[in-house]
C-alpha cells in the first residue's frame, strides 16, 4: 500500500511538473509573440511599413504572426497606391493650375479685346446712326427740291402757255395793224382822189379839196403810226418767240433736274434704308458681343475659382504626400511607386 501510494504522488508530481513545464513553454511562447508583436507595432507606430515578423510563433500563436504579416502587406499595398495617387493628383493639379494660368490669361486677353471691340463698335454703330440721320436729312431736303423742280416745272410751263397766247394775241394785233394800214392805204388814195376831183371843180370845189388834204394827211399819219405800231408788234413777237424758246430750254433743264432729284432721292431711300438695317445689325452685333463679354467674365469667375480650388488642392497633396513620407516602404512597394 505504502509504495503504491508513493508511486501515485510521483506520477501526480511528474505530471504536475509537465503541466508547469507546458504553462512555461506557453508562457515563453506568449512572450515571444507579444515581443515580437511589439517590435512590429513599434516599427509601424515609427512608419516602417516594411517590417515583417519572420520567426514563427509557437501554436497557434502563428496564425497572429500570419494575421499581422498579412495586414502589413494590405496596409503598405494601400498606402503605397494612396502614395501613388497622391503623387498623381498632385501632379495633375500642377498641370491643371499652369493651364488654368493659361486659359486665365487668354480670358484676359480675350476680354480686353472683346471689350475693346465692343468699344470700337459702339463707335462704328454711332456713325451709322448719324450717317443714317444724315442721309433721312439730305433726303428730306432732296425730297424738298424735288418738289421745288415739278413746282418750277409746272411754273415754266404756264409761263410757256401763257407766252405762247401773247404769241397768238401778237399775230392778232399785226394782223389787226395790216388791216388799219391797208385802210389807211385806201383812204389816202380815196383823198388824193377827192383833191384831183376838187380840183376839177374850181372854186367850188375849195373846200371839198381842204378836207380830203386833211384826210389824206390822217391816213398817212395813221399808215405811219400803223407801221411803226407793225413794227413793235414784230420786235415784241420776236422777243416773245426767243422767250418761249428759253423757257422751253428752261422747262427741259428742270425737268432733267427734277428727274436727276428723283434719281438721286431714291438712292438716297437706299442709302437710308441700308443704313437702317446696319444699325440694326450693328445693335444685334453689340448684343451678342455684350453677352460674349457677360459669359467670359463668368468664365474667368469660373478660371479663377478652379484654380483656387486646385491650388487648395495641391497644398492638399502635398500635406498627404509629407505625410506619407514619414512610412518607410518595402523595395518591391517602393519600386512600385516610383515605376507608378
């Protein structure tokens, strides 16, 4: 009984001893992993991506080994492209800011010449205007000769009308004259024939002779004034004829004047209704221009806060790039990132 006892706390002690032995090695174990788990937090809480736990762990203690390893490996992938699209974004952002730069100053430009081109057309569209109201003015008194001429026109020709019937009265009145002269004519020798038989008739016929002397001294003083009379009459017709002649030369040059100003007012209604319609297109013009300059200004509104966005954007990068600067990557990750 006594050695069976014996043997029984010897195997009870024996396996005690396994069994703090075991908790031992675990214990070691543990330790192991949790310094070796340190040195790895350590390193990553330093920026060192790169370091990676090698020596296995006991047991199941490995699998934290593998978990972490694992877990570096993703974290470096996803910081290393993140580095990568840092590096992009920051890059394009310096390529958009300096094309922003660009388009900012050929806005610039484009405004300073779209405004001085609207300048220059508002000019151009003022003279049109006062071409335009020049041209209704000169028109208006265009239209004014013109009706001067057909006024004149109509003038002369009642003055030829009325010419001509001092013409016709003319010819009348010589004719009139030709009659009295011929009377005249006949009474003188009626007369001289009354002397001649007066003076067939003696002393009786004395008397009968002084009258038909004074009768014939009428007629020859009527045949006289008669011609003389015949003669103004001429002249006056003749001055009448050159008359009519210069007022018919008169009527036919301003009845080429009045058609000329008729010419010259209907070029003048194209010249007018020409400069109408350009100034209207030159306001249609000075209205697209105006929206043009509208919509550059918000394009250069637009430019300027791109660029300030992009310019926060870089400074953005660039603070996650320092940041990023501060993790140590391994050589495959780092190659990576600079093949990227």
């Amino acid at each position: 009984m006594a050695d069976r006892a014996r043997q029984a706390d010897r195997q009870a002690t024996e396996q005690r001893e396994l069994r703090e032995q075991e908790k031992a090695r675990e214990a070691a174990a543990v330790h192991a992993a949790v310094s070796e788990l340190g040195d790895a937090l350590s390193a990553l809480a330093n920026g060192d991506l790169a370091y990676r736990i090698g020596k296995p762990f006991e047991g199941e203690l490995d699998k934290l080994r593998g978990f972490y390893n694992a877990s570096m490996e993703n974290l470096e992938a996803v910081l290393g492209r993140a580095g990568q699209v840092v590096e992009t974004i920051r890059a394009g952002a310096g390529q958009i800011s300096h094309a922003n730069g660009d388009l900012s100053a050929r806005t610039e430009r484009q405004a300073a010449s779209i405004e001085e081109t609207a300048s220059a057309l508002g000019l151009v569209t003022g003279t049109v205007k006062e071409t335009a109201r020049v041209a209704e003015e000169v028109g208006r008194r265009v239209s004014h000769a013109r009706d001067g001429a057909e006024k004149s026109g109509a003038i002369v020709t009642s003055a030829v009308e009325a010419m001509s019937k001092i013409e016709a009265s003319s010819r009348e009145i010589n004719q009139i004259i030709s009659v009295i002269d011929e009377i005249a004519f006949q009474t003188n020798l009626l007369a001289l024939n009354a002397g001649v038989e007066a003076a067939r008739a003696g002393e009786a016929g004395k008397g009968f002779a002084v009258v038909a002397q004074e009768v014939r001294e009428l007629a020859q003083r009527s045949a006289k004034a008669a011609k003389e009379i015949k003669a103004l009459i001429g002249a006056s017709a003749d001055q009448v004829k050159s008359g009519v002649g210069l007022v018919d030369q008169t009527g036919e040059v301003l009845h080429v004047i009045a058609e000329e100003v008729k010419s010259i007012s209907a070029e003048i209604e194209k010249i007018v209704s020409g400069a109408r319609e350009q100034a209207q297109g030159l306001v249609e013009i000075d209205s697209a221009i105006g929206d043009i300059d509208r919509n550059t200004q918000k394009n250069a509104a637009m430019v300027e806060e791109s660029t300030a966005a992009i310019t926060t954007l870089a400074a953005e990068a660039a603070a996650l790039e320092n940041l990023m600067r501060r993790f140590t990557f391994s050589q495959v990750n780092a190659s990576h990132r600079k093949a990227a």
